[in-house]
C-alpha cells in the first residue's frame, strides 16, 4: 500500500517539477512576478492535498469492497486488508485497519486478537463515525471472553453512542446482541429473555442470528 502512495506521489512532483522548470525559464525572460510565483505555490500545495484525498478515497472503495468477505469468508476479507492497509503509517489508516480487522476476529472467534488490535488503539483520537464501531466490538469481545464487568463499564460510559445504534442498518444487529448479553450479565434473566426474542424477530441477518444462538446457550444455562 505505501509503494502505491509513494508511486503516485512520485508521479505527482514530477510534475510539479516540470511545471516549476517551465515556470523558471518563462519567468527568467520576463520581469520578476511575484503573484505568478505565490500562485503556483498554492497550486503546488492544494494539487499536493487533492492527489492525497483522491488516493485516500480510492484506498475506501477498495476496502469497501472486502466487505461482502467480512462475514462469508473472515480470513480472505482479513488478508485483502492486510494487503491494503498493513504497514501503513497514517494514524486514520491505522486505525481503520484495527477496527476493520477487530470484526473479522469477532466472526472467527478469535476475541483476544479483537480486544488486542482495538486496546491498541488511542480511543481519544479515534473520529466520531468510528466510535460506535470500535466501542461496539470492544464490548462484544469482552462478553465473549467472560469480562462481563469491563464490557458493562464500555456500555455504560458511552451509552449515548449505543443508544445511536439501536436503529442502525448495520449496527443494529450488534446493539440488540449487546443489550442480551448486558442484561444477562447483571442477573436481569428475564430482561435478557425478552431482548433476546426481540432481536431474534428485528434481525435476521446470519451474523446477528450466529450471536443470537451463542447467547440461547448463555440464557439456557
């Protein structure tokens, strides 16, 4: 991924380079114009962020596109996106891929390498429409590891984010499964009962269905 930045970067100033050169010679045969030289460098400079934010948001589609894997196939969708964003060193790209990769251990199985990945991160820094997805799966990988008090305390110290998710098309699903699992750990059996049925007959997604069942054998004891 950061041999592909670097290329089209490359590409990019050598452009710039040229332009500069071109302008060098034109301004050496005219008098000196300080307004045409301001005005390349603020071309330089917003050509050099728009080359960044068309790259960035081509790097999006293509992780978009891993995600029909996400829940038929978690390791391919786990190596596409290694392949995409491994070695990168942009916070934001960093911590899409821990997120990301976080929710393909969920559908592994594998919650310690999910808690691992997101503990890696500064939740602090993590952006807004990141923040349900990173606390929602923190949540989940703690009920799955028995650390019922950590995975409340998550819930109750951001409950503003997932009561956003209630009706979220697609962490919906995840919510309903947390509010079980919630319910469940605090002793409140027959809270847990009913959320349970009720998401059984809102979400039917396989994923959500998947947790639901994990979570019939929790409520059966």
């Amino acid at each position: 991924m950061r041999k592909k930045q670097n290329r089209v970067r490359a590409v990019y100033w050598v452009i710039i380079a040229l332009g500069s050169l071109l302008l060098g010679l034109y301004m050496a045969k005219t008098e000196w114009n300080t307004s045409v030289l301001a005005l390349w460098l603020v071309v330089i400079f917003l050509g050099s962020l728009a080359v960044d934010m068309l790259w960035y948001r081509n790097l999006g589609k293509k992780v978009n596109a891993l995600l029909p894997l996400l829940h038929t196939d978690p390791d391919r969708y786990i190596a596409g996106l290694e392949d995409l964003l491994g070695g990168a060193r942009s916070l934001g790209v960093q911590q899409t891929r821990c997120i990301n990769l976080s929710a393909a251990y969920c559908e592994k199985g594998d919650y310690e390498k999910a808690v691992n990945l997101l503990t890696s991160l500064d939740p602090r820094r993590i952006p807004a429409v990141n923040q349900r997805a990173y606390w929602a799966n923190l949540a989940l990988s703690r009920f799955h590891l028995d650390q019922n008090e950590l995975a409340r305390a998550v819930i109750e110290d951001h409950s503003d984010l997932f009561a956003q998710m209630k009706d979220h098309p697609g962490l919906g699903g995840l919510a309903a499964v947390l509010s079980v699992y919630y319910a469940l750990s605090k002793g409140e059996v027959q809270l847990a009962w009913e959320r349970y049925y009720a998401a059984r007959e809102t979400w039917t997604d396989t994923t959500t269905q998947k947790e639901l069942d994990k979570l019939e054998e929790k409520l059966r004891g």
